[in-house]
C-alpha cells in the first residue's frame, strides 16, 4: 500500500528526538495508533491477511518517528524483552495492534478488571488509570491527581523528553485543585470557551500555546468509601462515536466537529465506579 494513503495524524511532541510522542510500551503505542490511523486503515489493518504489506509504509513510519533505530524509550523496552531488531519490533506492533483490532469490544467491567491486575507502581499507575478512564467515557484526555495533604498540592505524572516528569498544582488552584479543595464535581459542557467559569482564559492561554482546543472538561473527586477525598479524576474532551476527522493543530482554535459535545450522566456515573476501583488501589501502589 503506497504509504501516501495513510493519514498519521500523532501525537505532537517539541521535546522528542523526532518531535512525535514517543510510546513507553506496546501498550501505549497501540493507545497511540488508536489516535493516529483513521477508521479506514484500522478497518484494513484488522482484515490484513500479511501483515508484511505494512512494512515499508507503516512499519517504516514506526521505525522512523518512533525511534526504533536511535534506541528511544519504546527501542529500550523491546531490549527488556530481547527483541534487538527494530524490523522485528515494527512487527512485533503491528501483530499486535490487529490483535487489538480484532478483540471484543472492551466493556467497563473488563477495562476495570484489567487495571486491578495491571503492575501498577507509583511510576506507571497515573497514566494506566487515565488510560482507562479515557475508554470507559471516550474522551480525548484524561489524568488521575493524587492529593498531598502534607504538601497542600494534588500531583500527576506526565511525559516530557522521553522523561517522566511530576506535575503539581496547588489546592485551590485550577480546575483540578479547585476540586481538590471543595470535594465538588465541576463539569463544564461543549462550548468550554464560551464558558462563564473563572478558568476559562486561563486555560485558553494554555491551549493557545500548545495549539489545542478545550470543548468540554469533566473534573470528579476521588474518594475512599469513608467519604475521606484522596484525589480527582480530570476528564478532556468527550468525543462523539462516528466517523471524524482526527484532530489537527492546524485548525486551532476552531472547534473540531469530533468534540461538540459534552460529557453526561452516565459518564459521571461510569467515572464514579473507576474512582472506587482506583480508591482501593491507592493503598497497595502508594501506602
């Protein structure tokens, strides 16, 4: 397949090597592609009786933007299992991304079963959790933030560089600390921008820099059965099921059609049963 009929649309990344976002592992990589390929590819892909056709279009776009050859962070995780060749990594991605294709569709018992036997440390157990949370309501984004009490903040891991960085706000501050401080859900519907909230510019500011564009927020607090808060679930832009355009920066800050809509009930009760899984885990990951 002449590699001019795939419509990439990744990840932008200014502090990679190849300024594409670089997957941790495989099970990232595939998240990535989710986002990448348009439904017409993923429908080829799923069909593919030789994967091999892949090789040179993307199979090769794997090798380049994602460092396979220039030993990256996802090259380095392919070492852990032996796997040395970046042909044979390239492979490796896209059997398993059929693979992928081709599962039964993920239910919310499923996607919640699969964290509570996922190895969760307190390196990976942010991005598994928004990971999760990202599929149960389809969202753009989606972060977990863990209250320091001690600290006055609420933290998240994020990747900047290939390099795990920590992100902190205080309580009281944004969106995230806001709930963090009042222990109240603050949801705010399509059209973000147009908004009355105070955060609005704030975050139009940050957009504007990144060239993203905010349309819907869900932000929940995390509670142990007790009723005591220990952190908030922050929820970006609900995306509508059907056939859209990816996203492109390009068309910032116009508003995509994917995302003109707005996170609802049974998204806040979908969340509400994560955030109890995620309650009884922070105990074992962090305590």
């Amino acid at each position: 397949m002449p590699y001019k009929q795939y419509t990439l649309t990744p990840t932008r990344d200014p502090y990679s090597s190849t300024g594409i976002y670089i997957p941790i592992d495989i099970e990232d990589a595939i998240a990535e592609l989710d986002k990448a390929l348009s439904d017409t590819v993923k429908t080829e892909l799923k069909a593919a009786n030789n994967l091999f056709d892949y090789h040179f279009t993307l199979g090769e776009w794997m090798r380049q933007n994602w460092g396979l050859w220039l030993g990256s962070r996802l090259a380095q995780h392919f070492h852990d299992m032996n796997v040395l060749n970046p042909d044979l990594m390239s492979i490796f991605l896209l059997r398993s991304y059929q693979e992928h294709l081709n599962r039964p569709p993920e239910t919310v018992e499923t996607l919640l079963h699969s964290l509570e036997n996922k190895r969760l440390t307190p390196d990976n157990f942010f991005r598994k959790v928004g990971e999760v949370a990202q599929k149960l309501v389809n969202c753009d984004r989606a972060s977990f933030w863990l209250i320091d009490r001690e600290k006055e903040e609420v933290r998240t891991k994020v990747v900047v560089n290939d390099k795990q960085k920590t992100v902190r706000v205080a309580i009281g501050q944004g969106l995230m600390g806001q709930v963090a401080e009042s222990g109240e859900m603050i949801a705010i519907p399509f059209d973000f921008y147009k908004s009355s909230h105070p955060q609005v510019e704030a975050i139009k500011a940050l957009d504007d820099r990144v060239f993203y564009r905010t349309c819907s927020t869900l932000t929940i607090p995390v509670r142990k059965a007790s009723g005591e808060l220990l952190g908030v679930m922050h929820l970006i832009n609900k995306t509508q099921p059907g056939n859209f355009p990816p996203y492109h920066p390009e068309t910032h800050p116009t508003a995509p059609e994917r995302w003109r809509t707005s996170f609802n009930r049974e998204d806040i009760a979908i969340i509400d049963r994560l955030n109890q899984t995620v309650s009884q885990l922070i105990d074992r990951v962090f305590y």
